[in-house]
C-alpha cells in the first residue's frame, strides 16, 4: 500500500513539490565591473550552496574609472541602458534571488537598471546585496523597490571594497540572521543612547574616516555598542550631499580589538 501511494504521488510530482515546499530555491545573481561585487556573490554561494549567476553585458564598461564615469553620465543624459547578454538561467525557477552590484552614483549600477527594465521579478523575493567605496545600500535598495513593485524587495548586505576581507564572517551573520542559512549566531546588542562627541570619539573618527578619498562630514553625535569583535559607534554627522546642500549622514566605524587595530568605517547611510 505504501509503495503504491509514494508511486502514485511521484507520478503526479507531488513528491518533489512536498519535499521543495519547506526549502526554497535561492539564485546569486550578480553584476560586477571590477570584481568586488564578484567576491561576495561567490562568498554568498559557497555558503548556501545557492545557484549563481552574472550578469553580462554586450558591450561592457572599460575596467578603468574615469572612463566607466565618463560613460555613465553619457548614458544618463541620453536615457540610454547599456544591452545585456542573455541570463544563462531562469528567473522563474527560483523563489528568492540575491542580486548584487555596485554601487555607482548612489544607487545600483547601470546594468541593474538595464536588468529591472526587462525583468520584473514578480512574486519572488529580491535580497539586495552590493559593495561600494562609502555607502549606498539603503539607497539602491529603495530605488528597487521603486522599480520593481511587484517583487518582495529586502534589504540584504553592504560592504566597503576596502573592507572585502571581512565578507566571510560579516556574511555568515547576515545569511544566519536572515534565515536563509542555518546556524546560530549571538545576537548584537542594540546601540546606546546617542550622546555628544568626545574628543576620544572625534579621534576614533578621524582614524577610521580621515583618509578617505572623500571629506565625509563633521560627527556631531554618537551612540556605541560592544560587539564580539570590539567597539561599533554609530555616528550622526553633519555633511554636504551631492547638491552641496548641508544634510546629515550616519556613519558607522567598528574598532576590533585587536592589537594595533586601526578604526574603519564600515558604511555611511545618507
Ligand atoms: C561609475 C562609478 C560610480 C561609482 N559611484 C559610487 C558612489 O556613488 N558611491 C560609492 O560609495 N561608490 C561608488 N563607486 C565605487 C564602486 O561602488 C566600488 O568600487 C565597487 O566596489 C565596485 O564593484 P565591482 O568591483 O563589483 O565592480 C563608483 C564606481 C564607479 C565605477
């Protein structure tokens, strides 16, 4: 009897459905212009063990940047998307796809925005993920979301490129506290209250933000919070945005505790 039911459900498929319904299918799919981005779409994928593929274009962007600039604002003045190579896979055969990209002008780079013309992602879940020289998580996130309105859209994981040597650990957390991998992890402590800058959180700032390439404001407030690690400040900062206007920023600056660690900045969320 048994064997005639387990028979007469695998010839209606409703075998493979029963056993996919609890485990949903999670695709990386990813642009990458200079191999950042690439890094942590592979990290994600040996981690999951998820699908994965990249984004390619017809013509692509020159590796070098003043160049790929130069392009860009061409393109944005022009209204024009730089054509795709066809997706070697199928959208549709997954439940959750983790899209990945840089961050270029404060949002996802232009082959996403070629990318969300053709595809809309309806009914399937959307984890951004994406590396940036300061910020632009929340950003490129919202602008998904503005793009796609019929996709579930969640804000997943930010790197600096400077800091891509801590995706292995940083990842693990996301993809445990996400639940799209299993584990357990120790939870981190909410940040403090919000006080007034010291001196000693100026110089912590001026370690971790002082030598970016970029002036990245004036910290005028900051709340901390121990970690595992060390020491994370969450720092309110009077700043420019891109119009010169005068905004203000968060800035986030972890200080491990090893020896001799210096202070970095991990994001900054305008
Ligand atoms: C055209 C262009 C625009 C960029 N704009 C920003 C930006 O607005 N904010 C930022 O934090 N980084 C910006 N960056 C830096 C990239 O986001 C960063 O280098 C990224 O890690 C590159 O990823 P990839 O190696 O996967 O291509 C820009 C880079 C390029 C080429």
């Amino acid at each position: 009897m048994k064997k005639f039911i387990i028979a007469t459900f695998a010839t209606l498929g409703l075998v493979a459905c029963a056993s996919q319904k609890n485990e949903q299918k999670i695709l990386v799919l990813y642009y990458s212009q200079t191999g950042a981005t690439e890094s942590v779409a592979k990290e994600i994928q040996k981690q999951l063990g998820a699908d994965i593929a990249k984004i390619d274009l017809e013509n692509p962007y020159d590796g070098d940047f003043n160049a790929t600039i130069a392009r860009c604002q061409e393109e944005m003045k022009t209204s024009k998307f730089p054509a795709l190579k066809p997706l070697n896979i199928n959208v549709k055969d997954y439940d959750i796809v983790m899209l990945g990209y840089p961050i270029w002008f404060g949002t996802y780079a232009r082959p996403i925005a070629s990318l969300v013309q053709e595809q809309k992602f309806e009914g399937k879940k959307i984890v951004t993920f994406c590396t940036f020289g300061s910020g632009g998580l929340q950003t490129s996130t919202s602008d998904l979301k503005a793009a796609l309105p019929n996709a579930e859209i969640v804000e997943g994981y930010g790197v600096r490129t400077a800091r891509i040597g801590s995706i292995e650990e940083e990842l693990n957390r996301f993809l445990i506290e996400g639940g799209y991998k299993d584990g357990e992890i120790e939870p981190l402590p909410p940040f403090g209250k919000h006080e007034t800058v010291s001196p000693e959180d100026i110089q912590v700032f001026n370690e971790a933000c002082g030598d970016y390439q970029f002036p990245l404001g004036t910290p005028v407030d900051v709340a901390k919070r121990q970690t595992p690690i060390g020491t994370e400040f969450e720092f309110t900062v009077k700043s420019q945005d891109m119009n010169r206007k005068e905004s203000k920023a968060t800035i986030y600056v972890t200080k491990t505790k090893k020896q001799g660690a210096k202070a970095e900045f991990t994001q900054v969320v305008r």
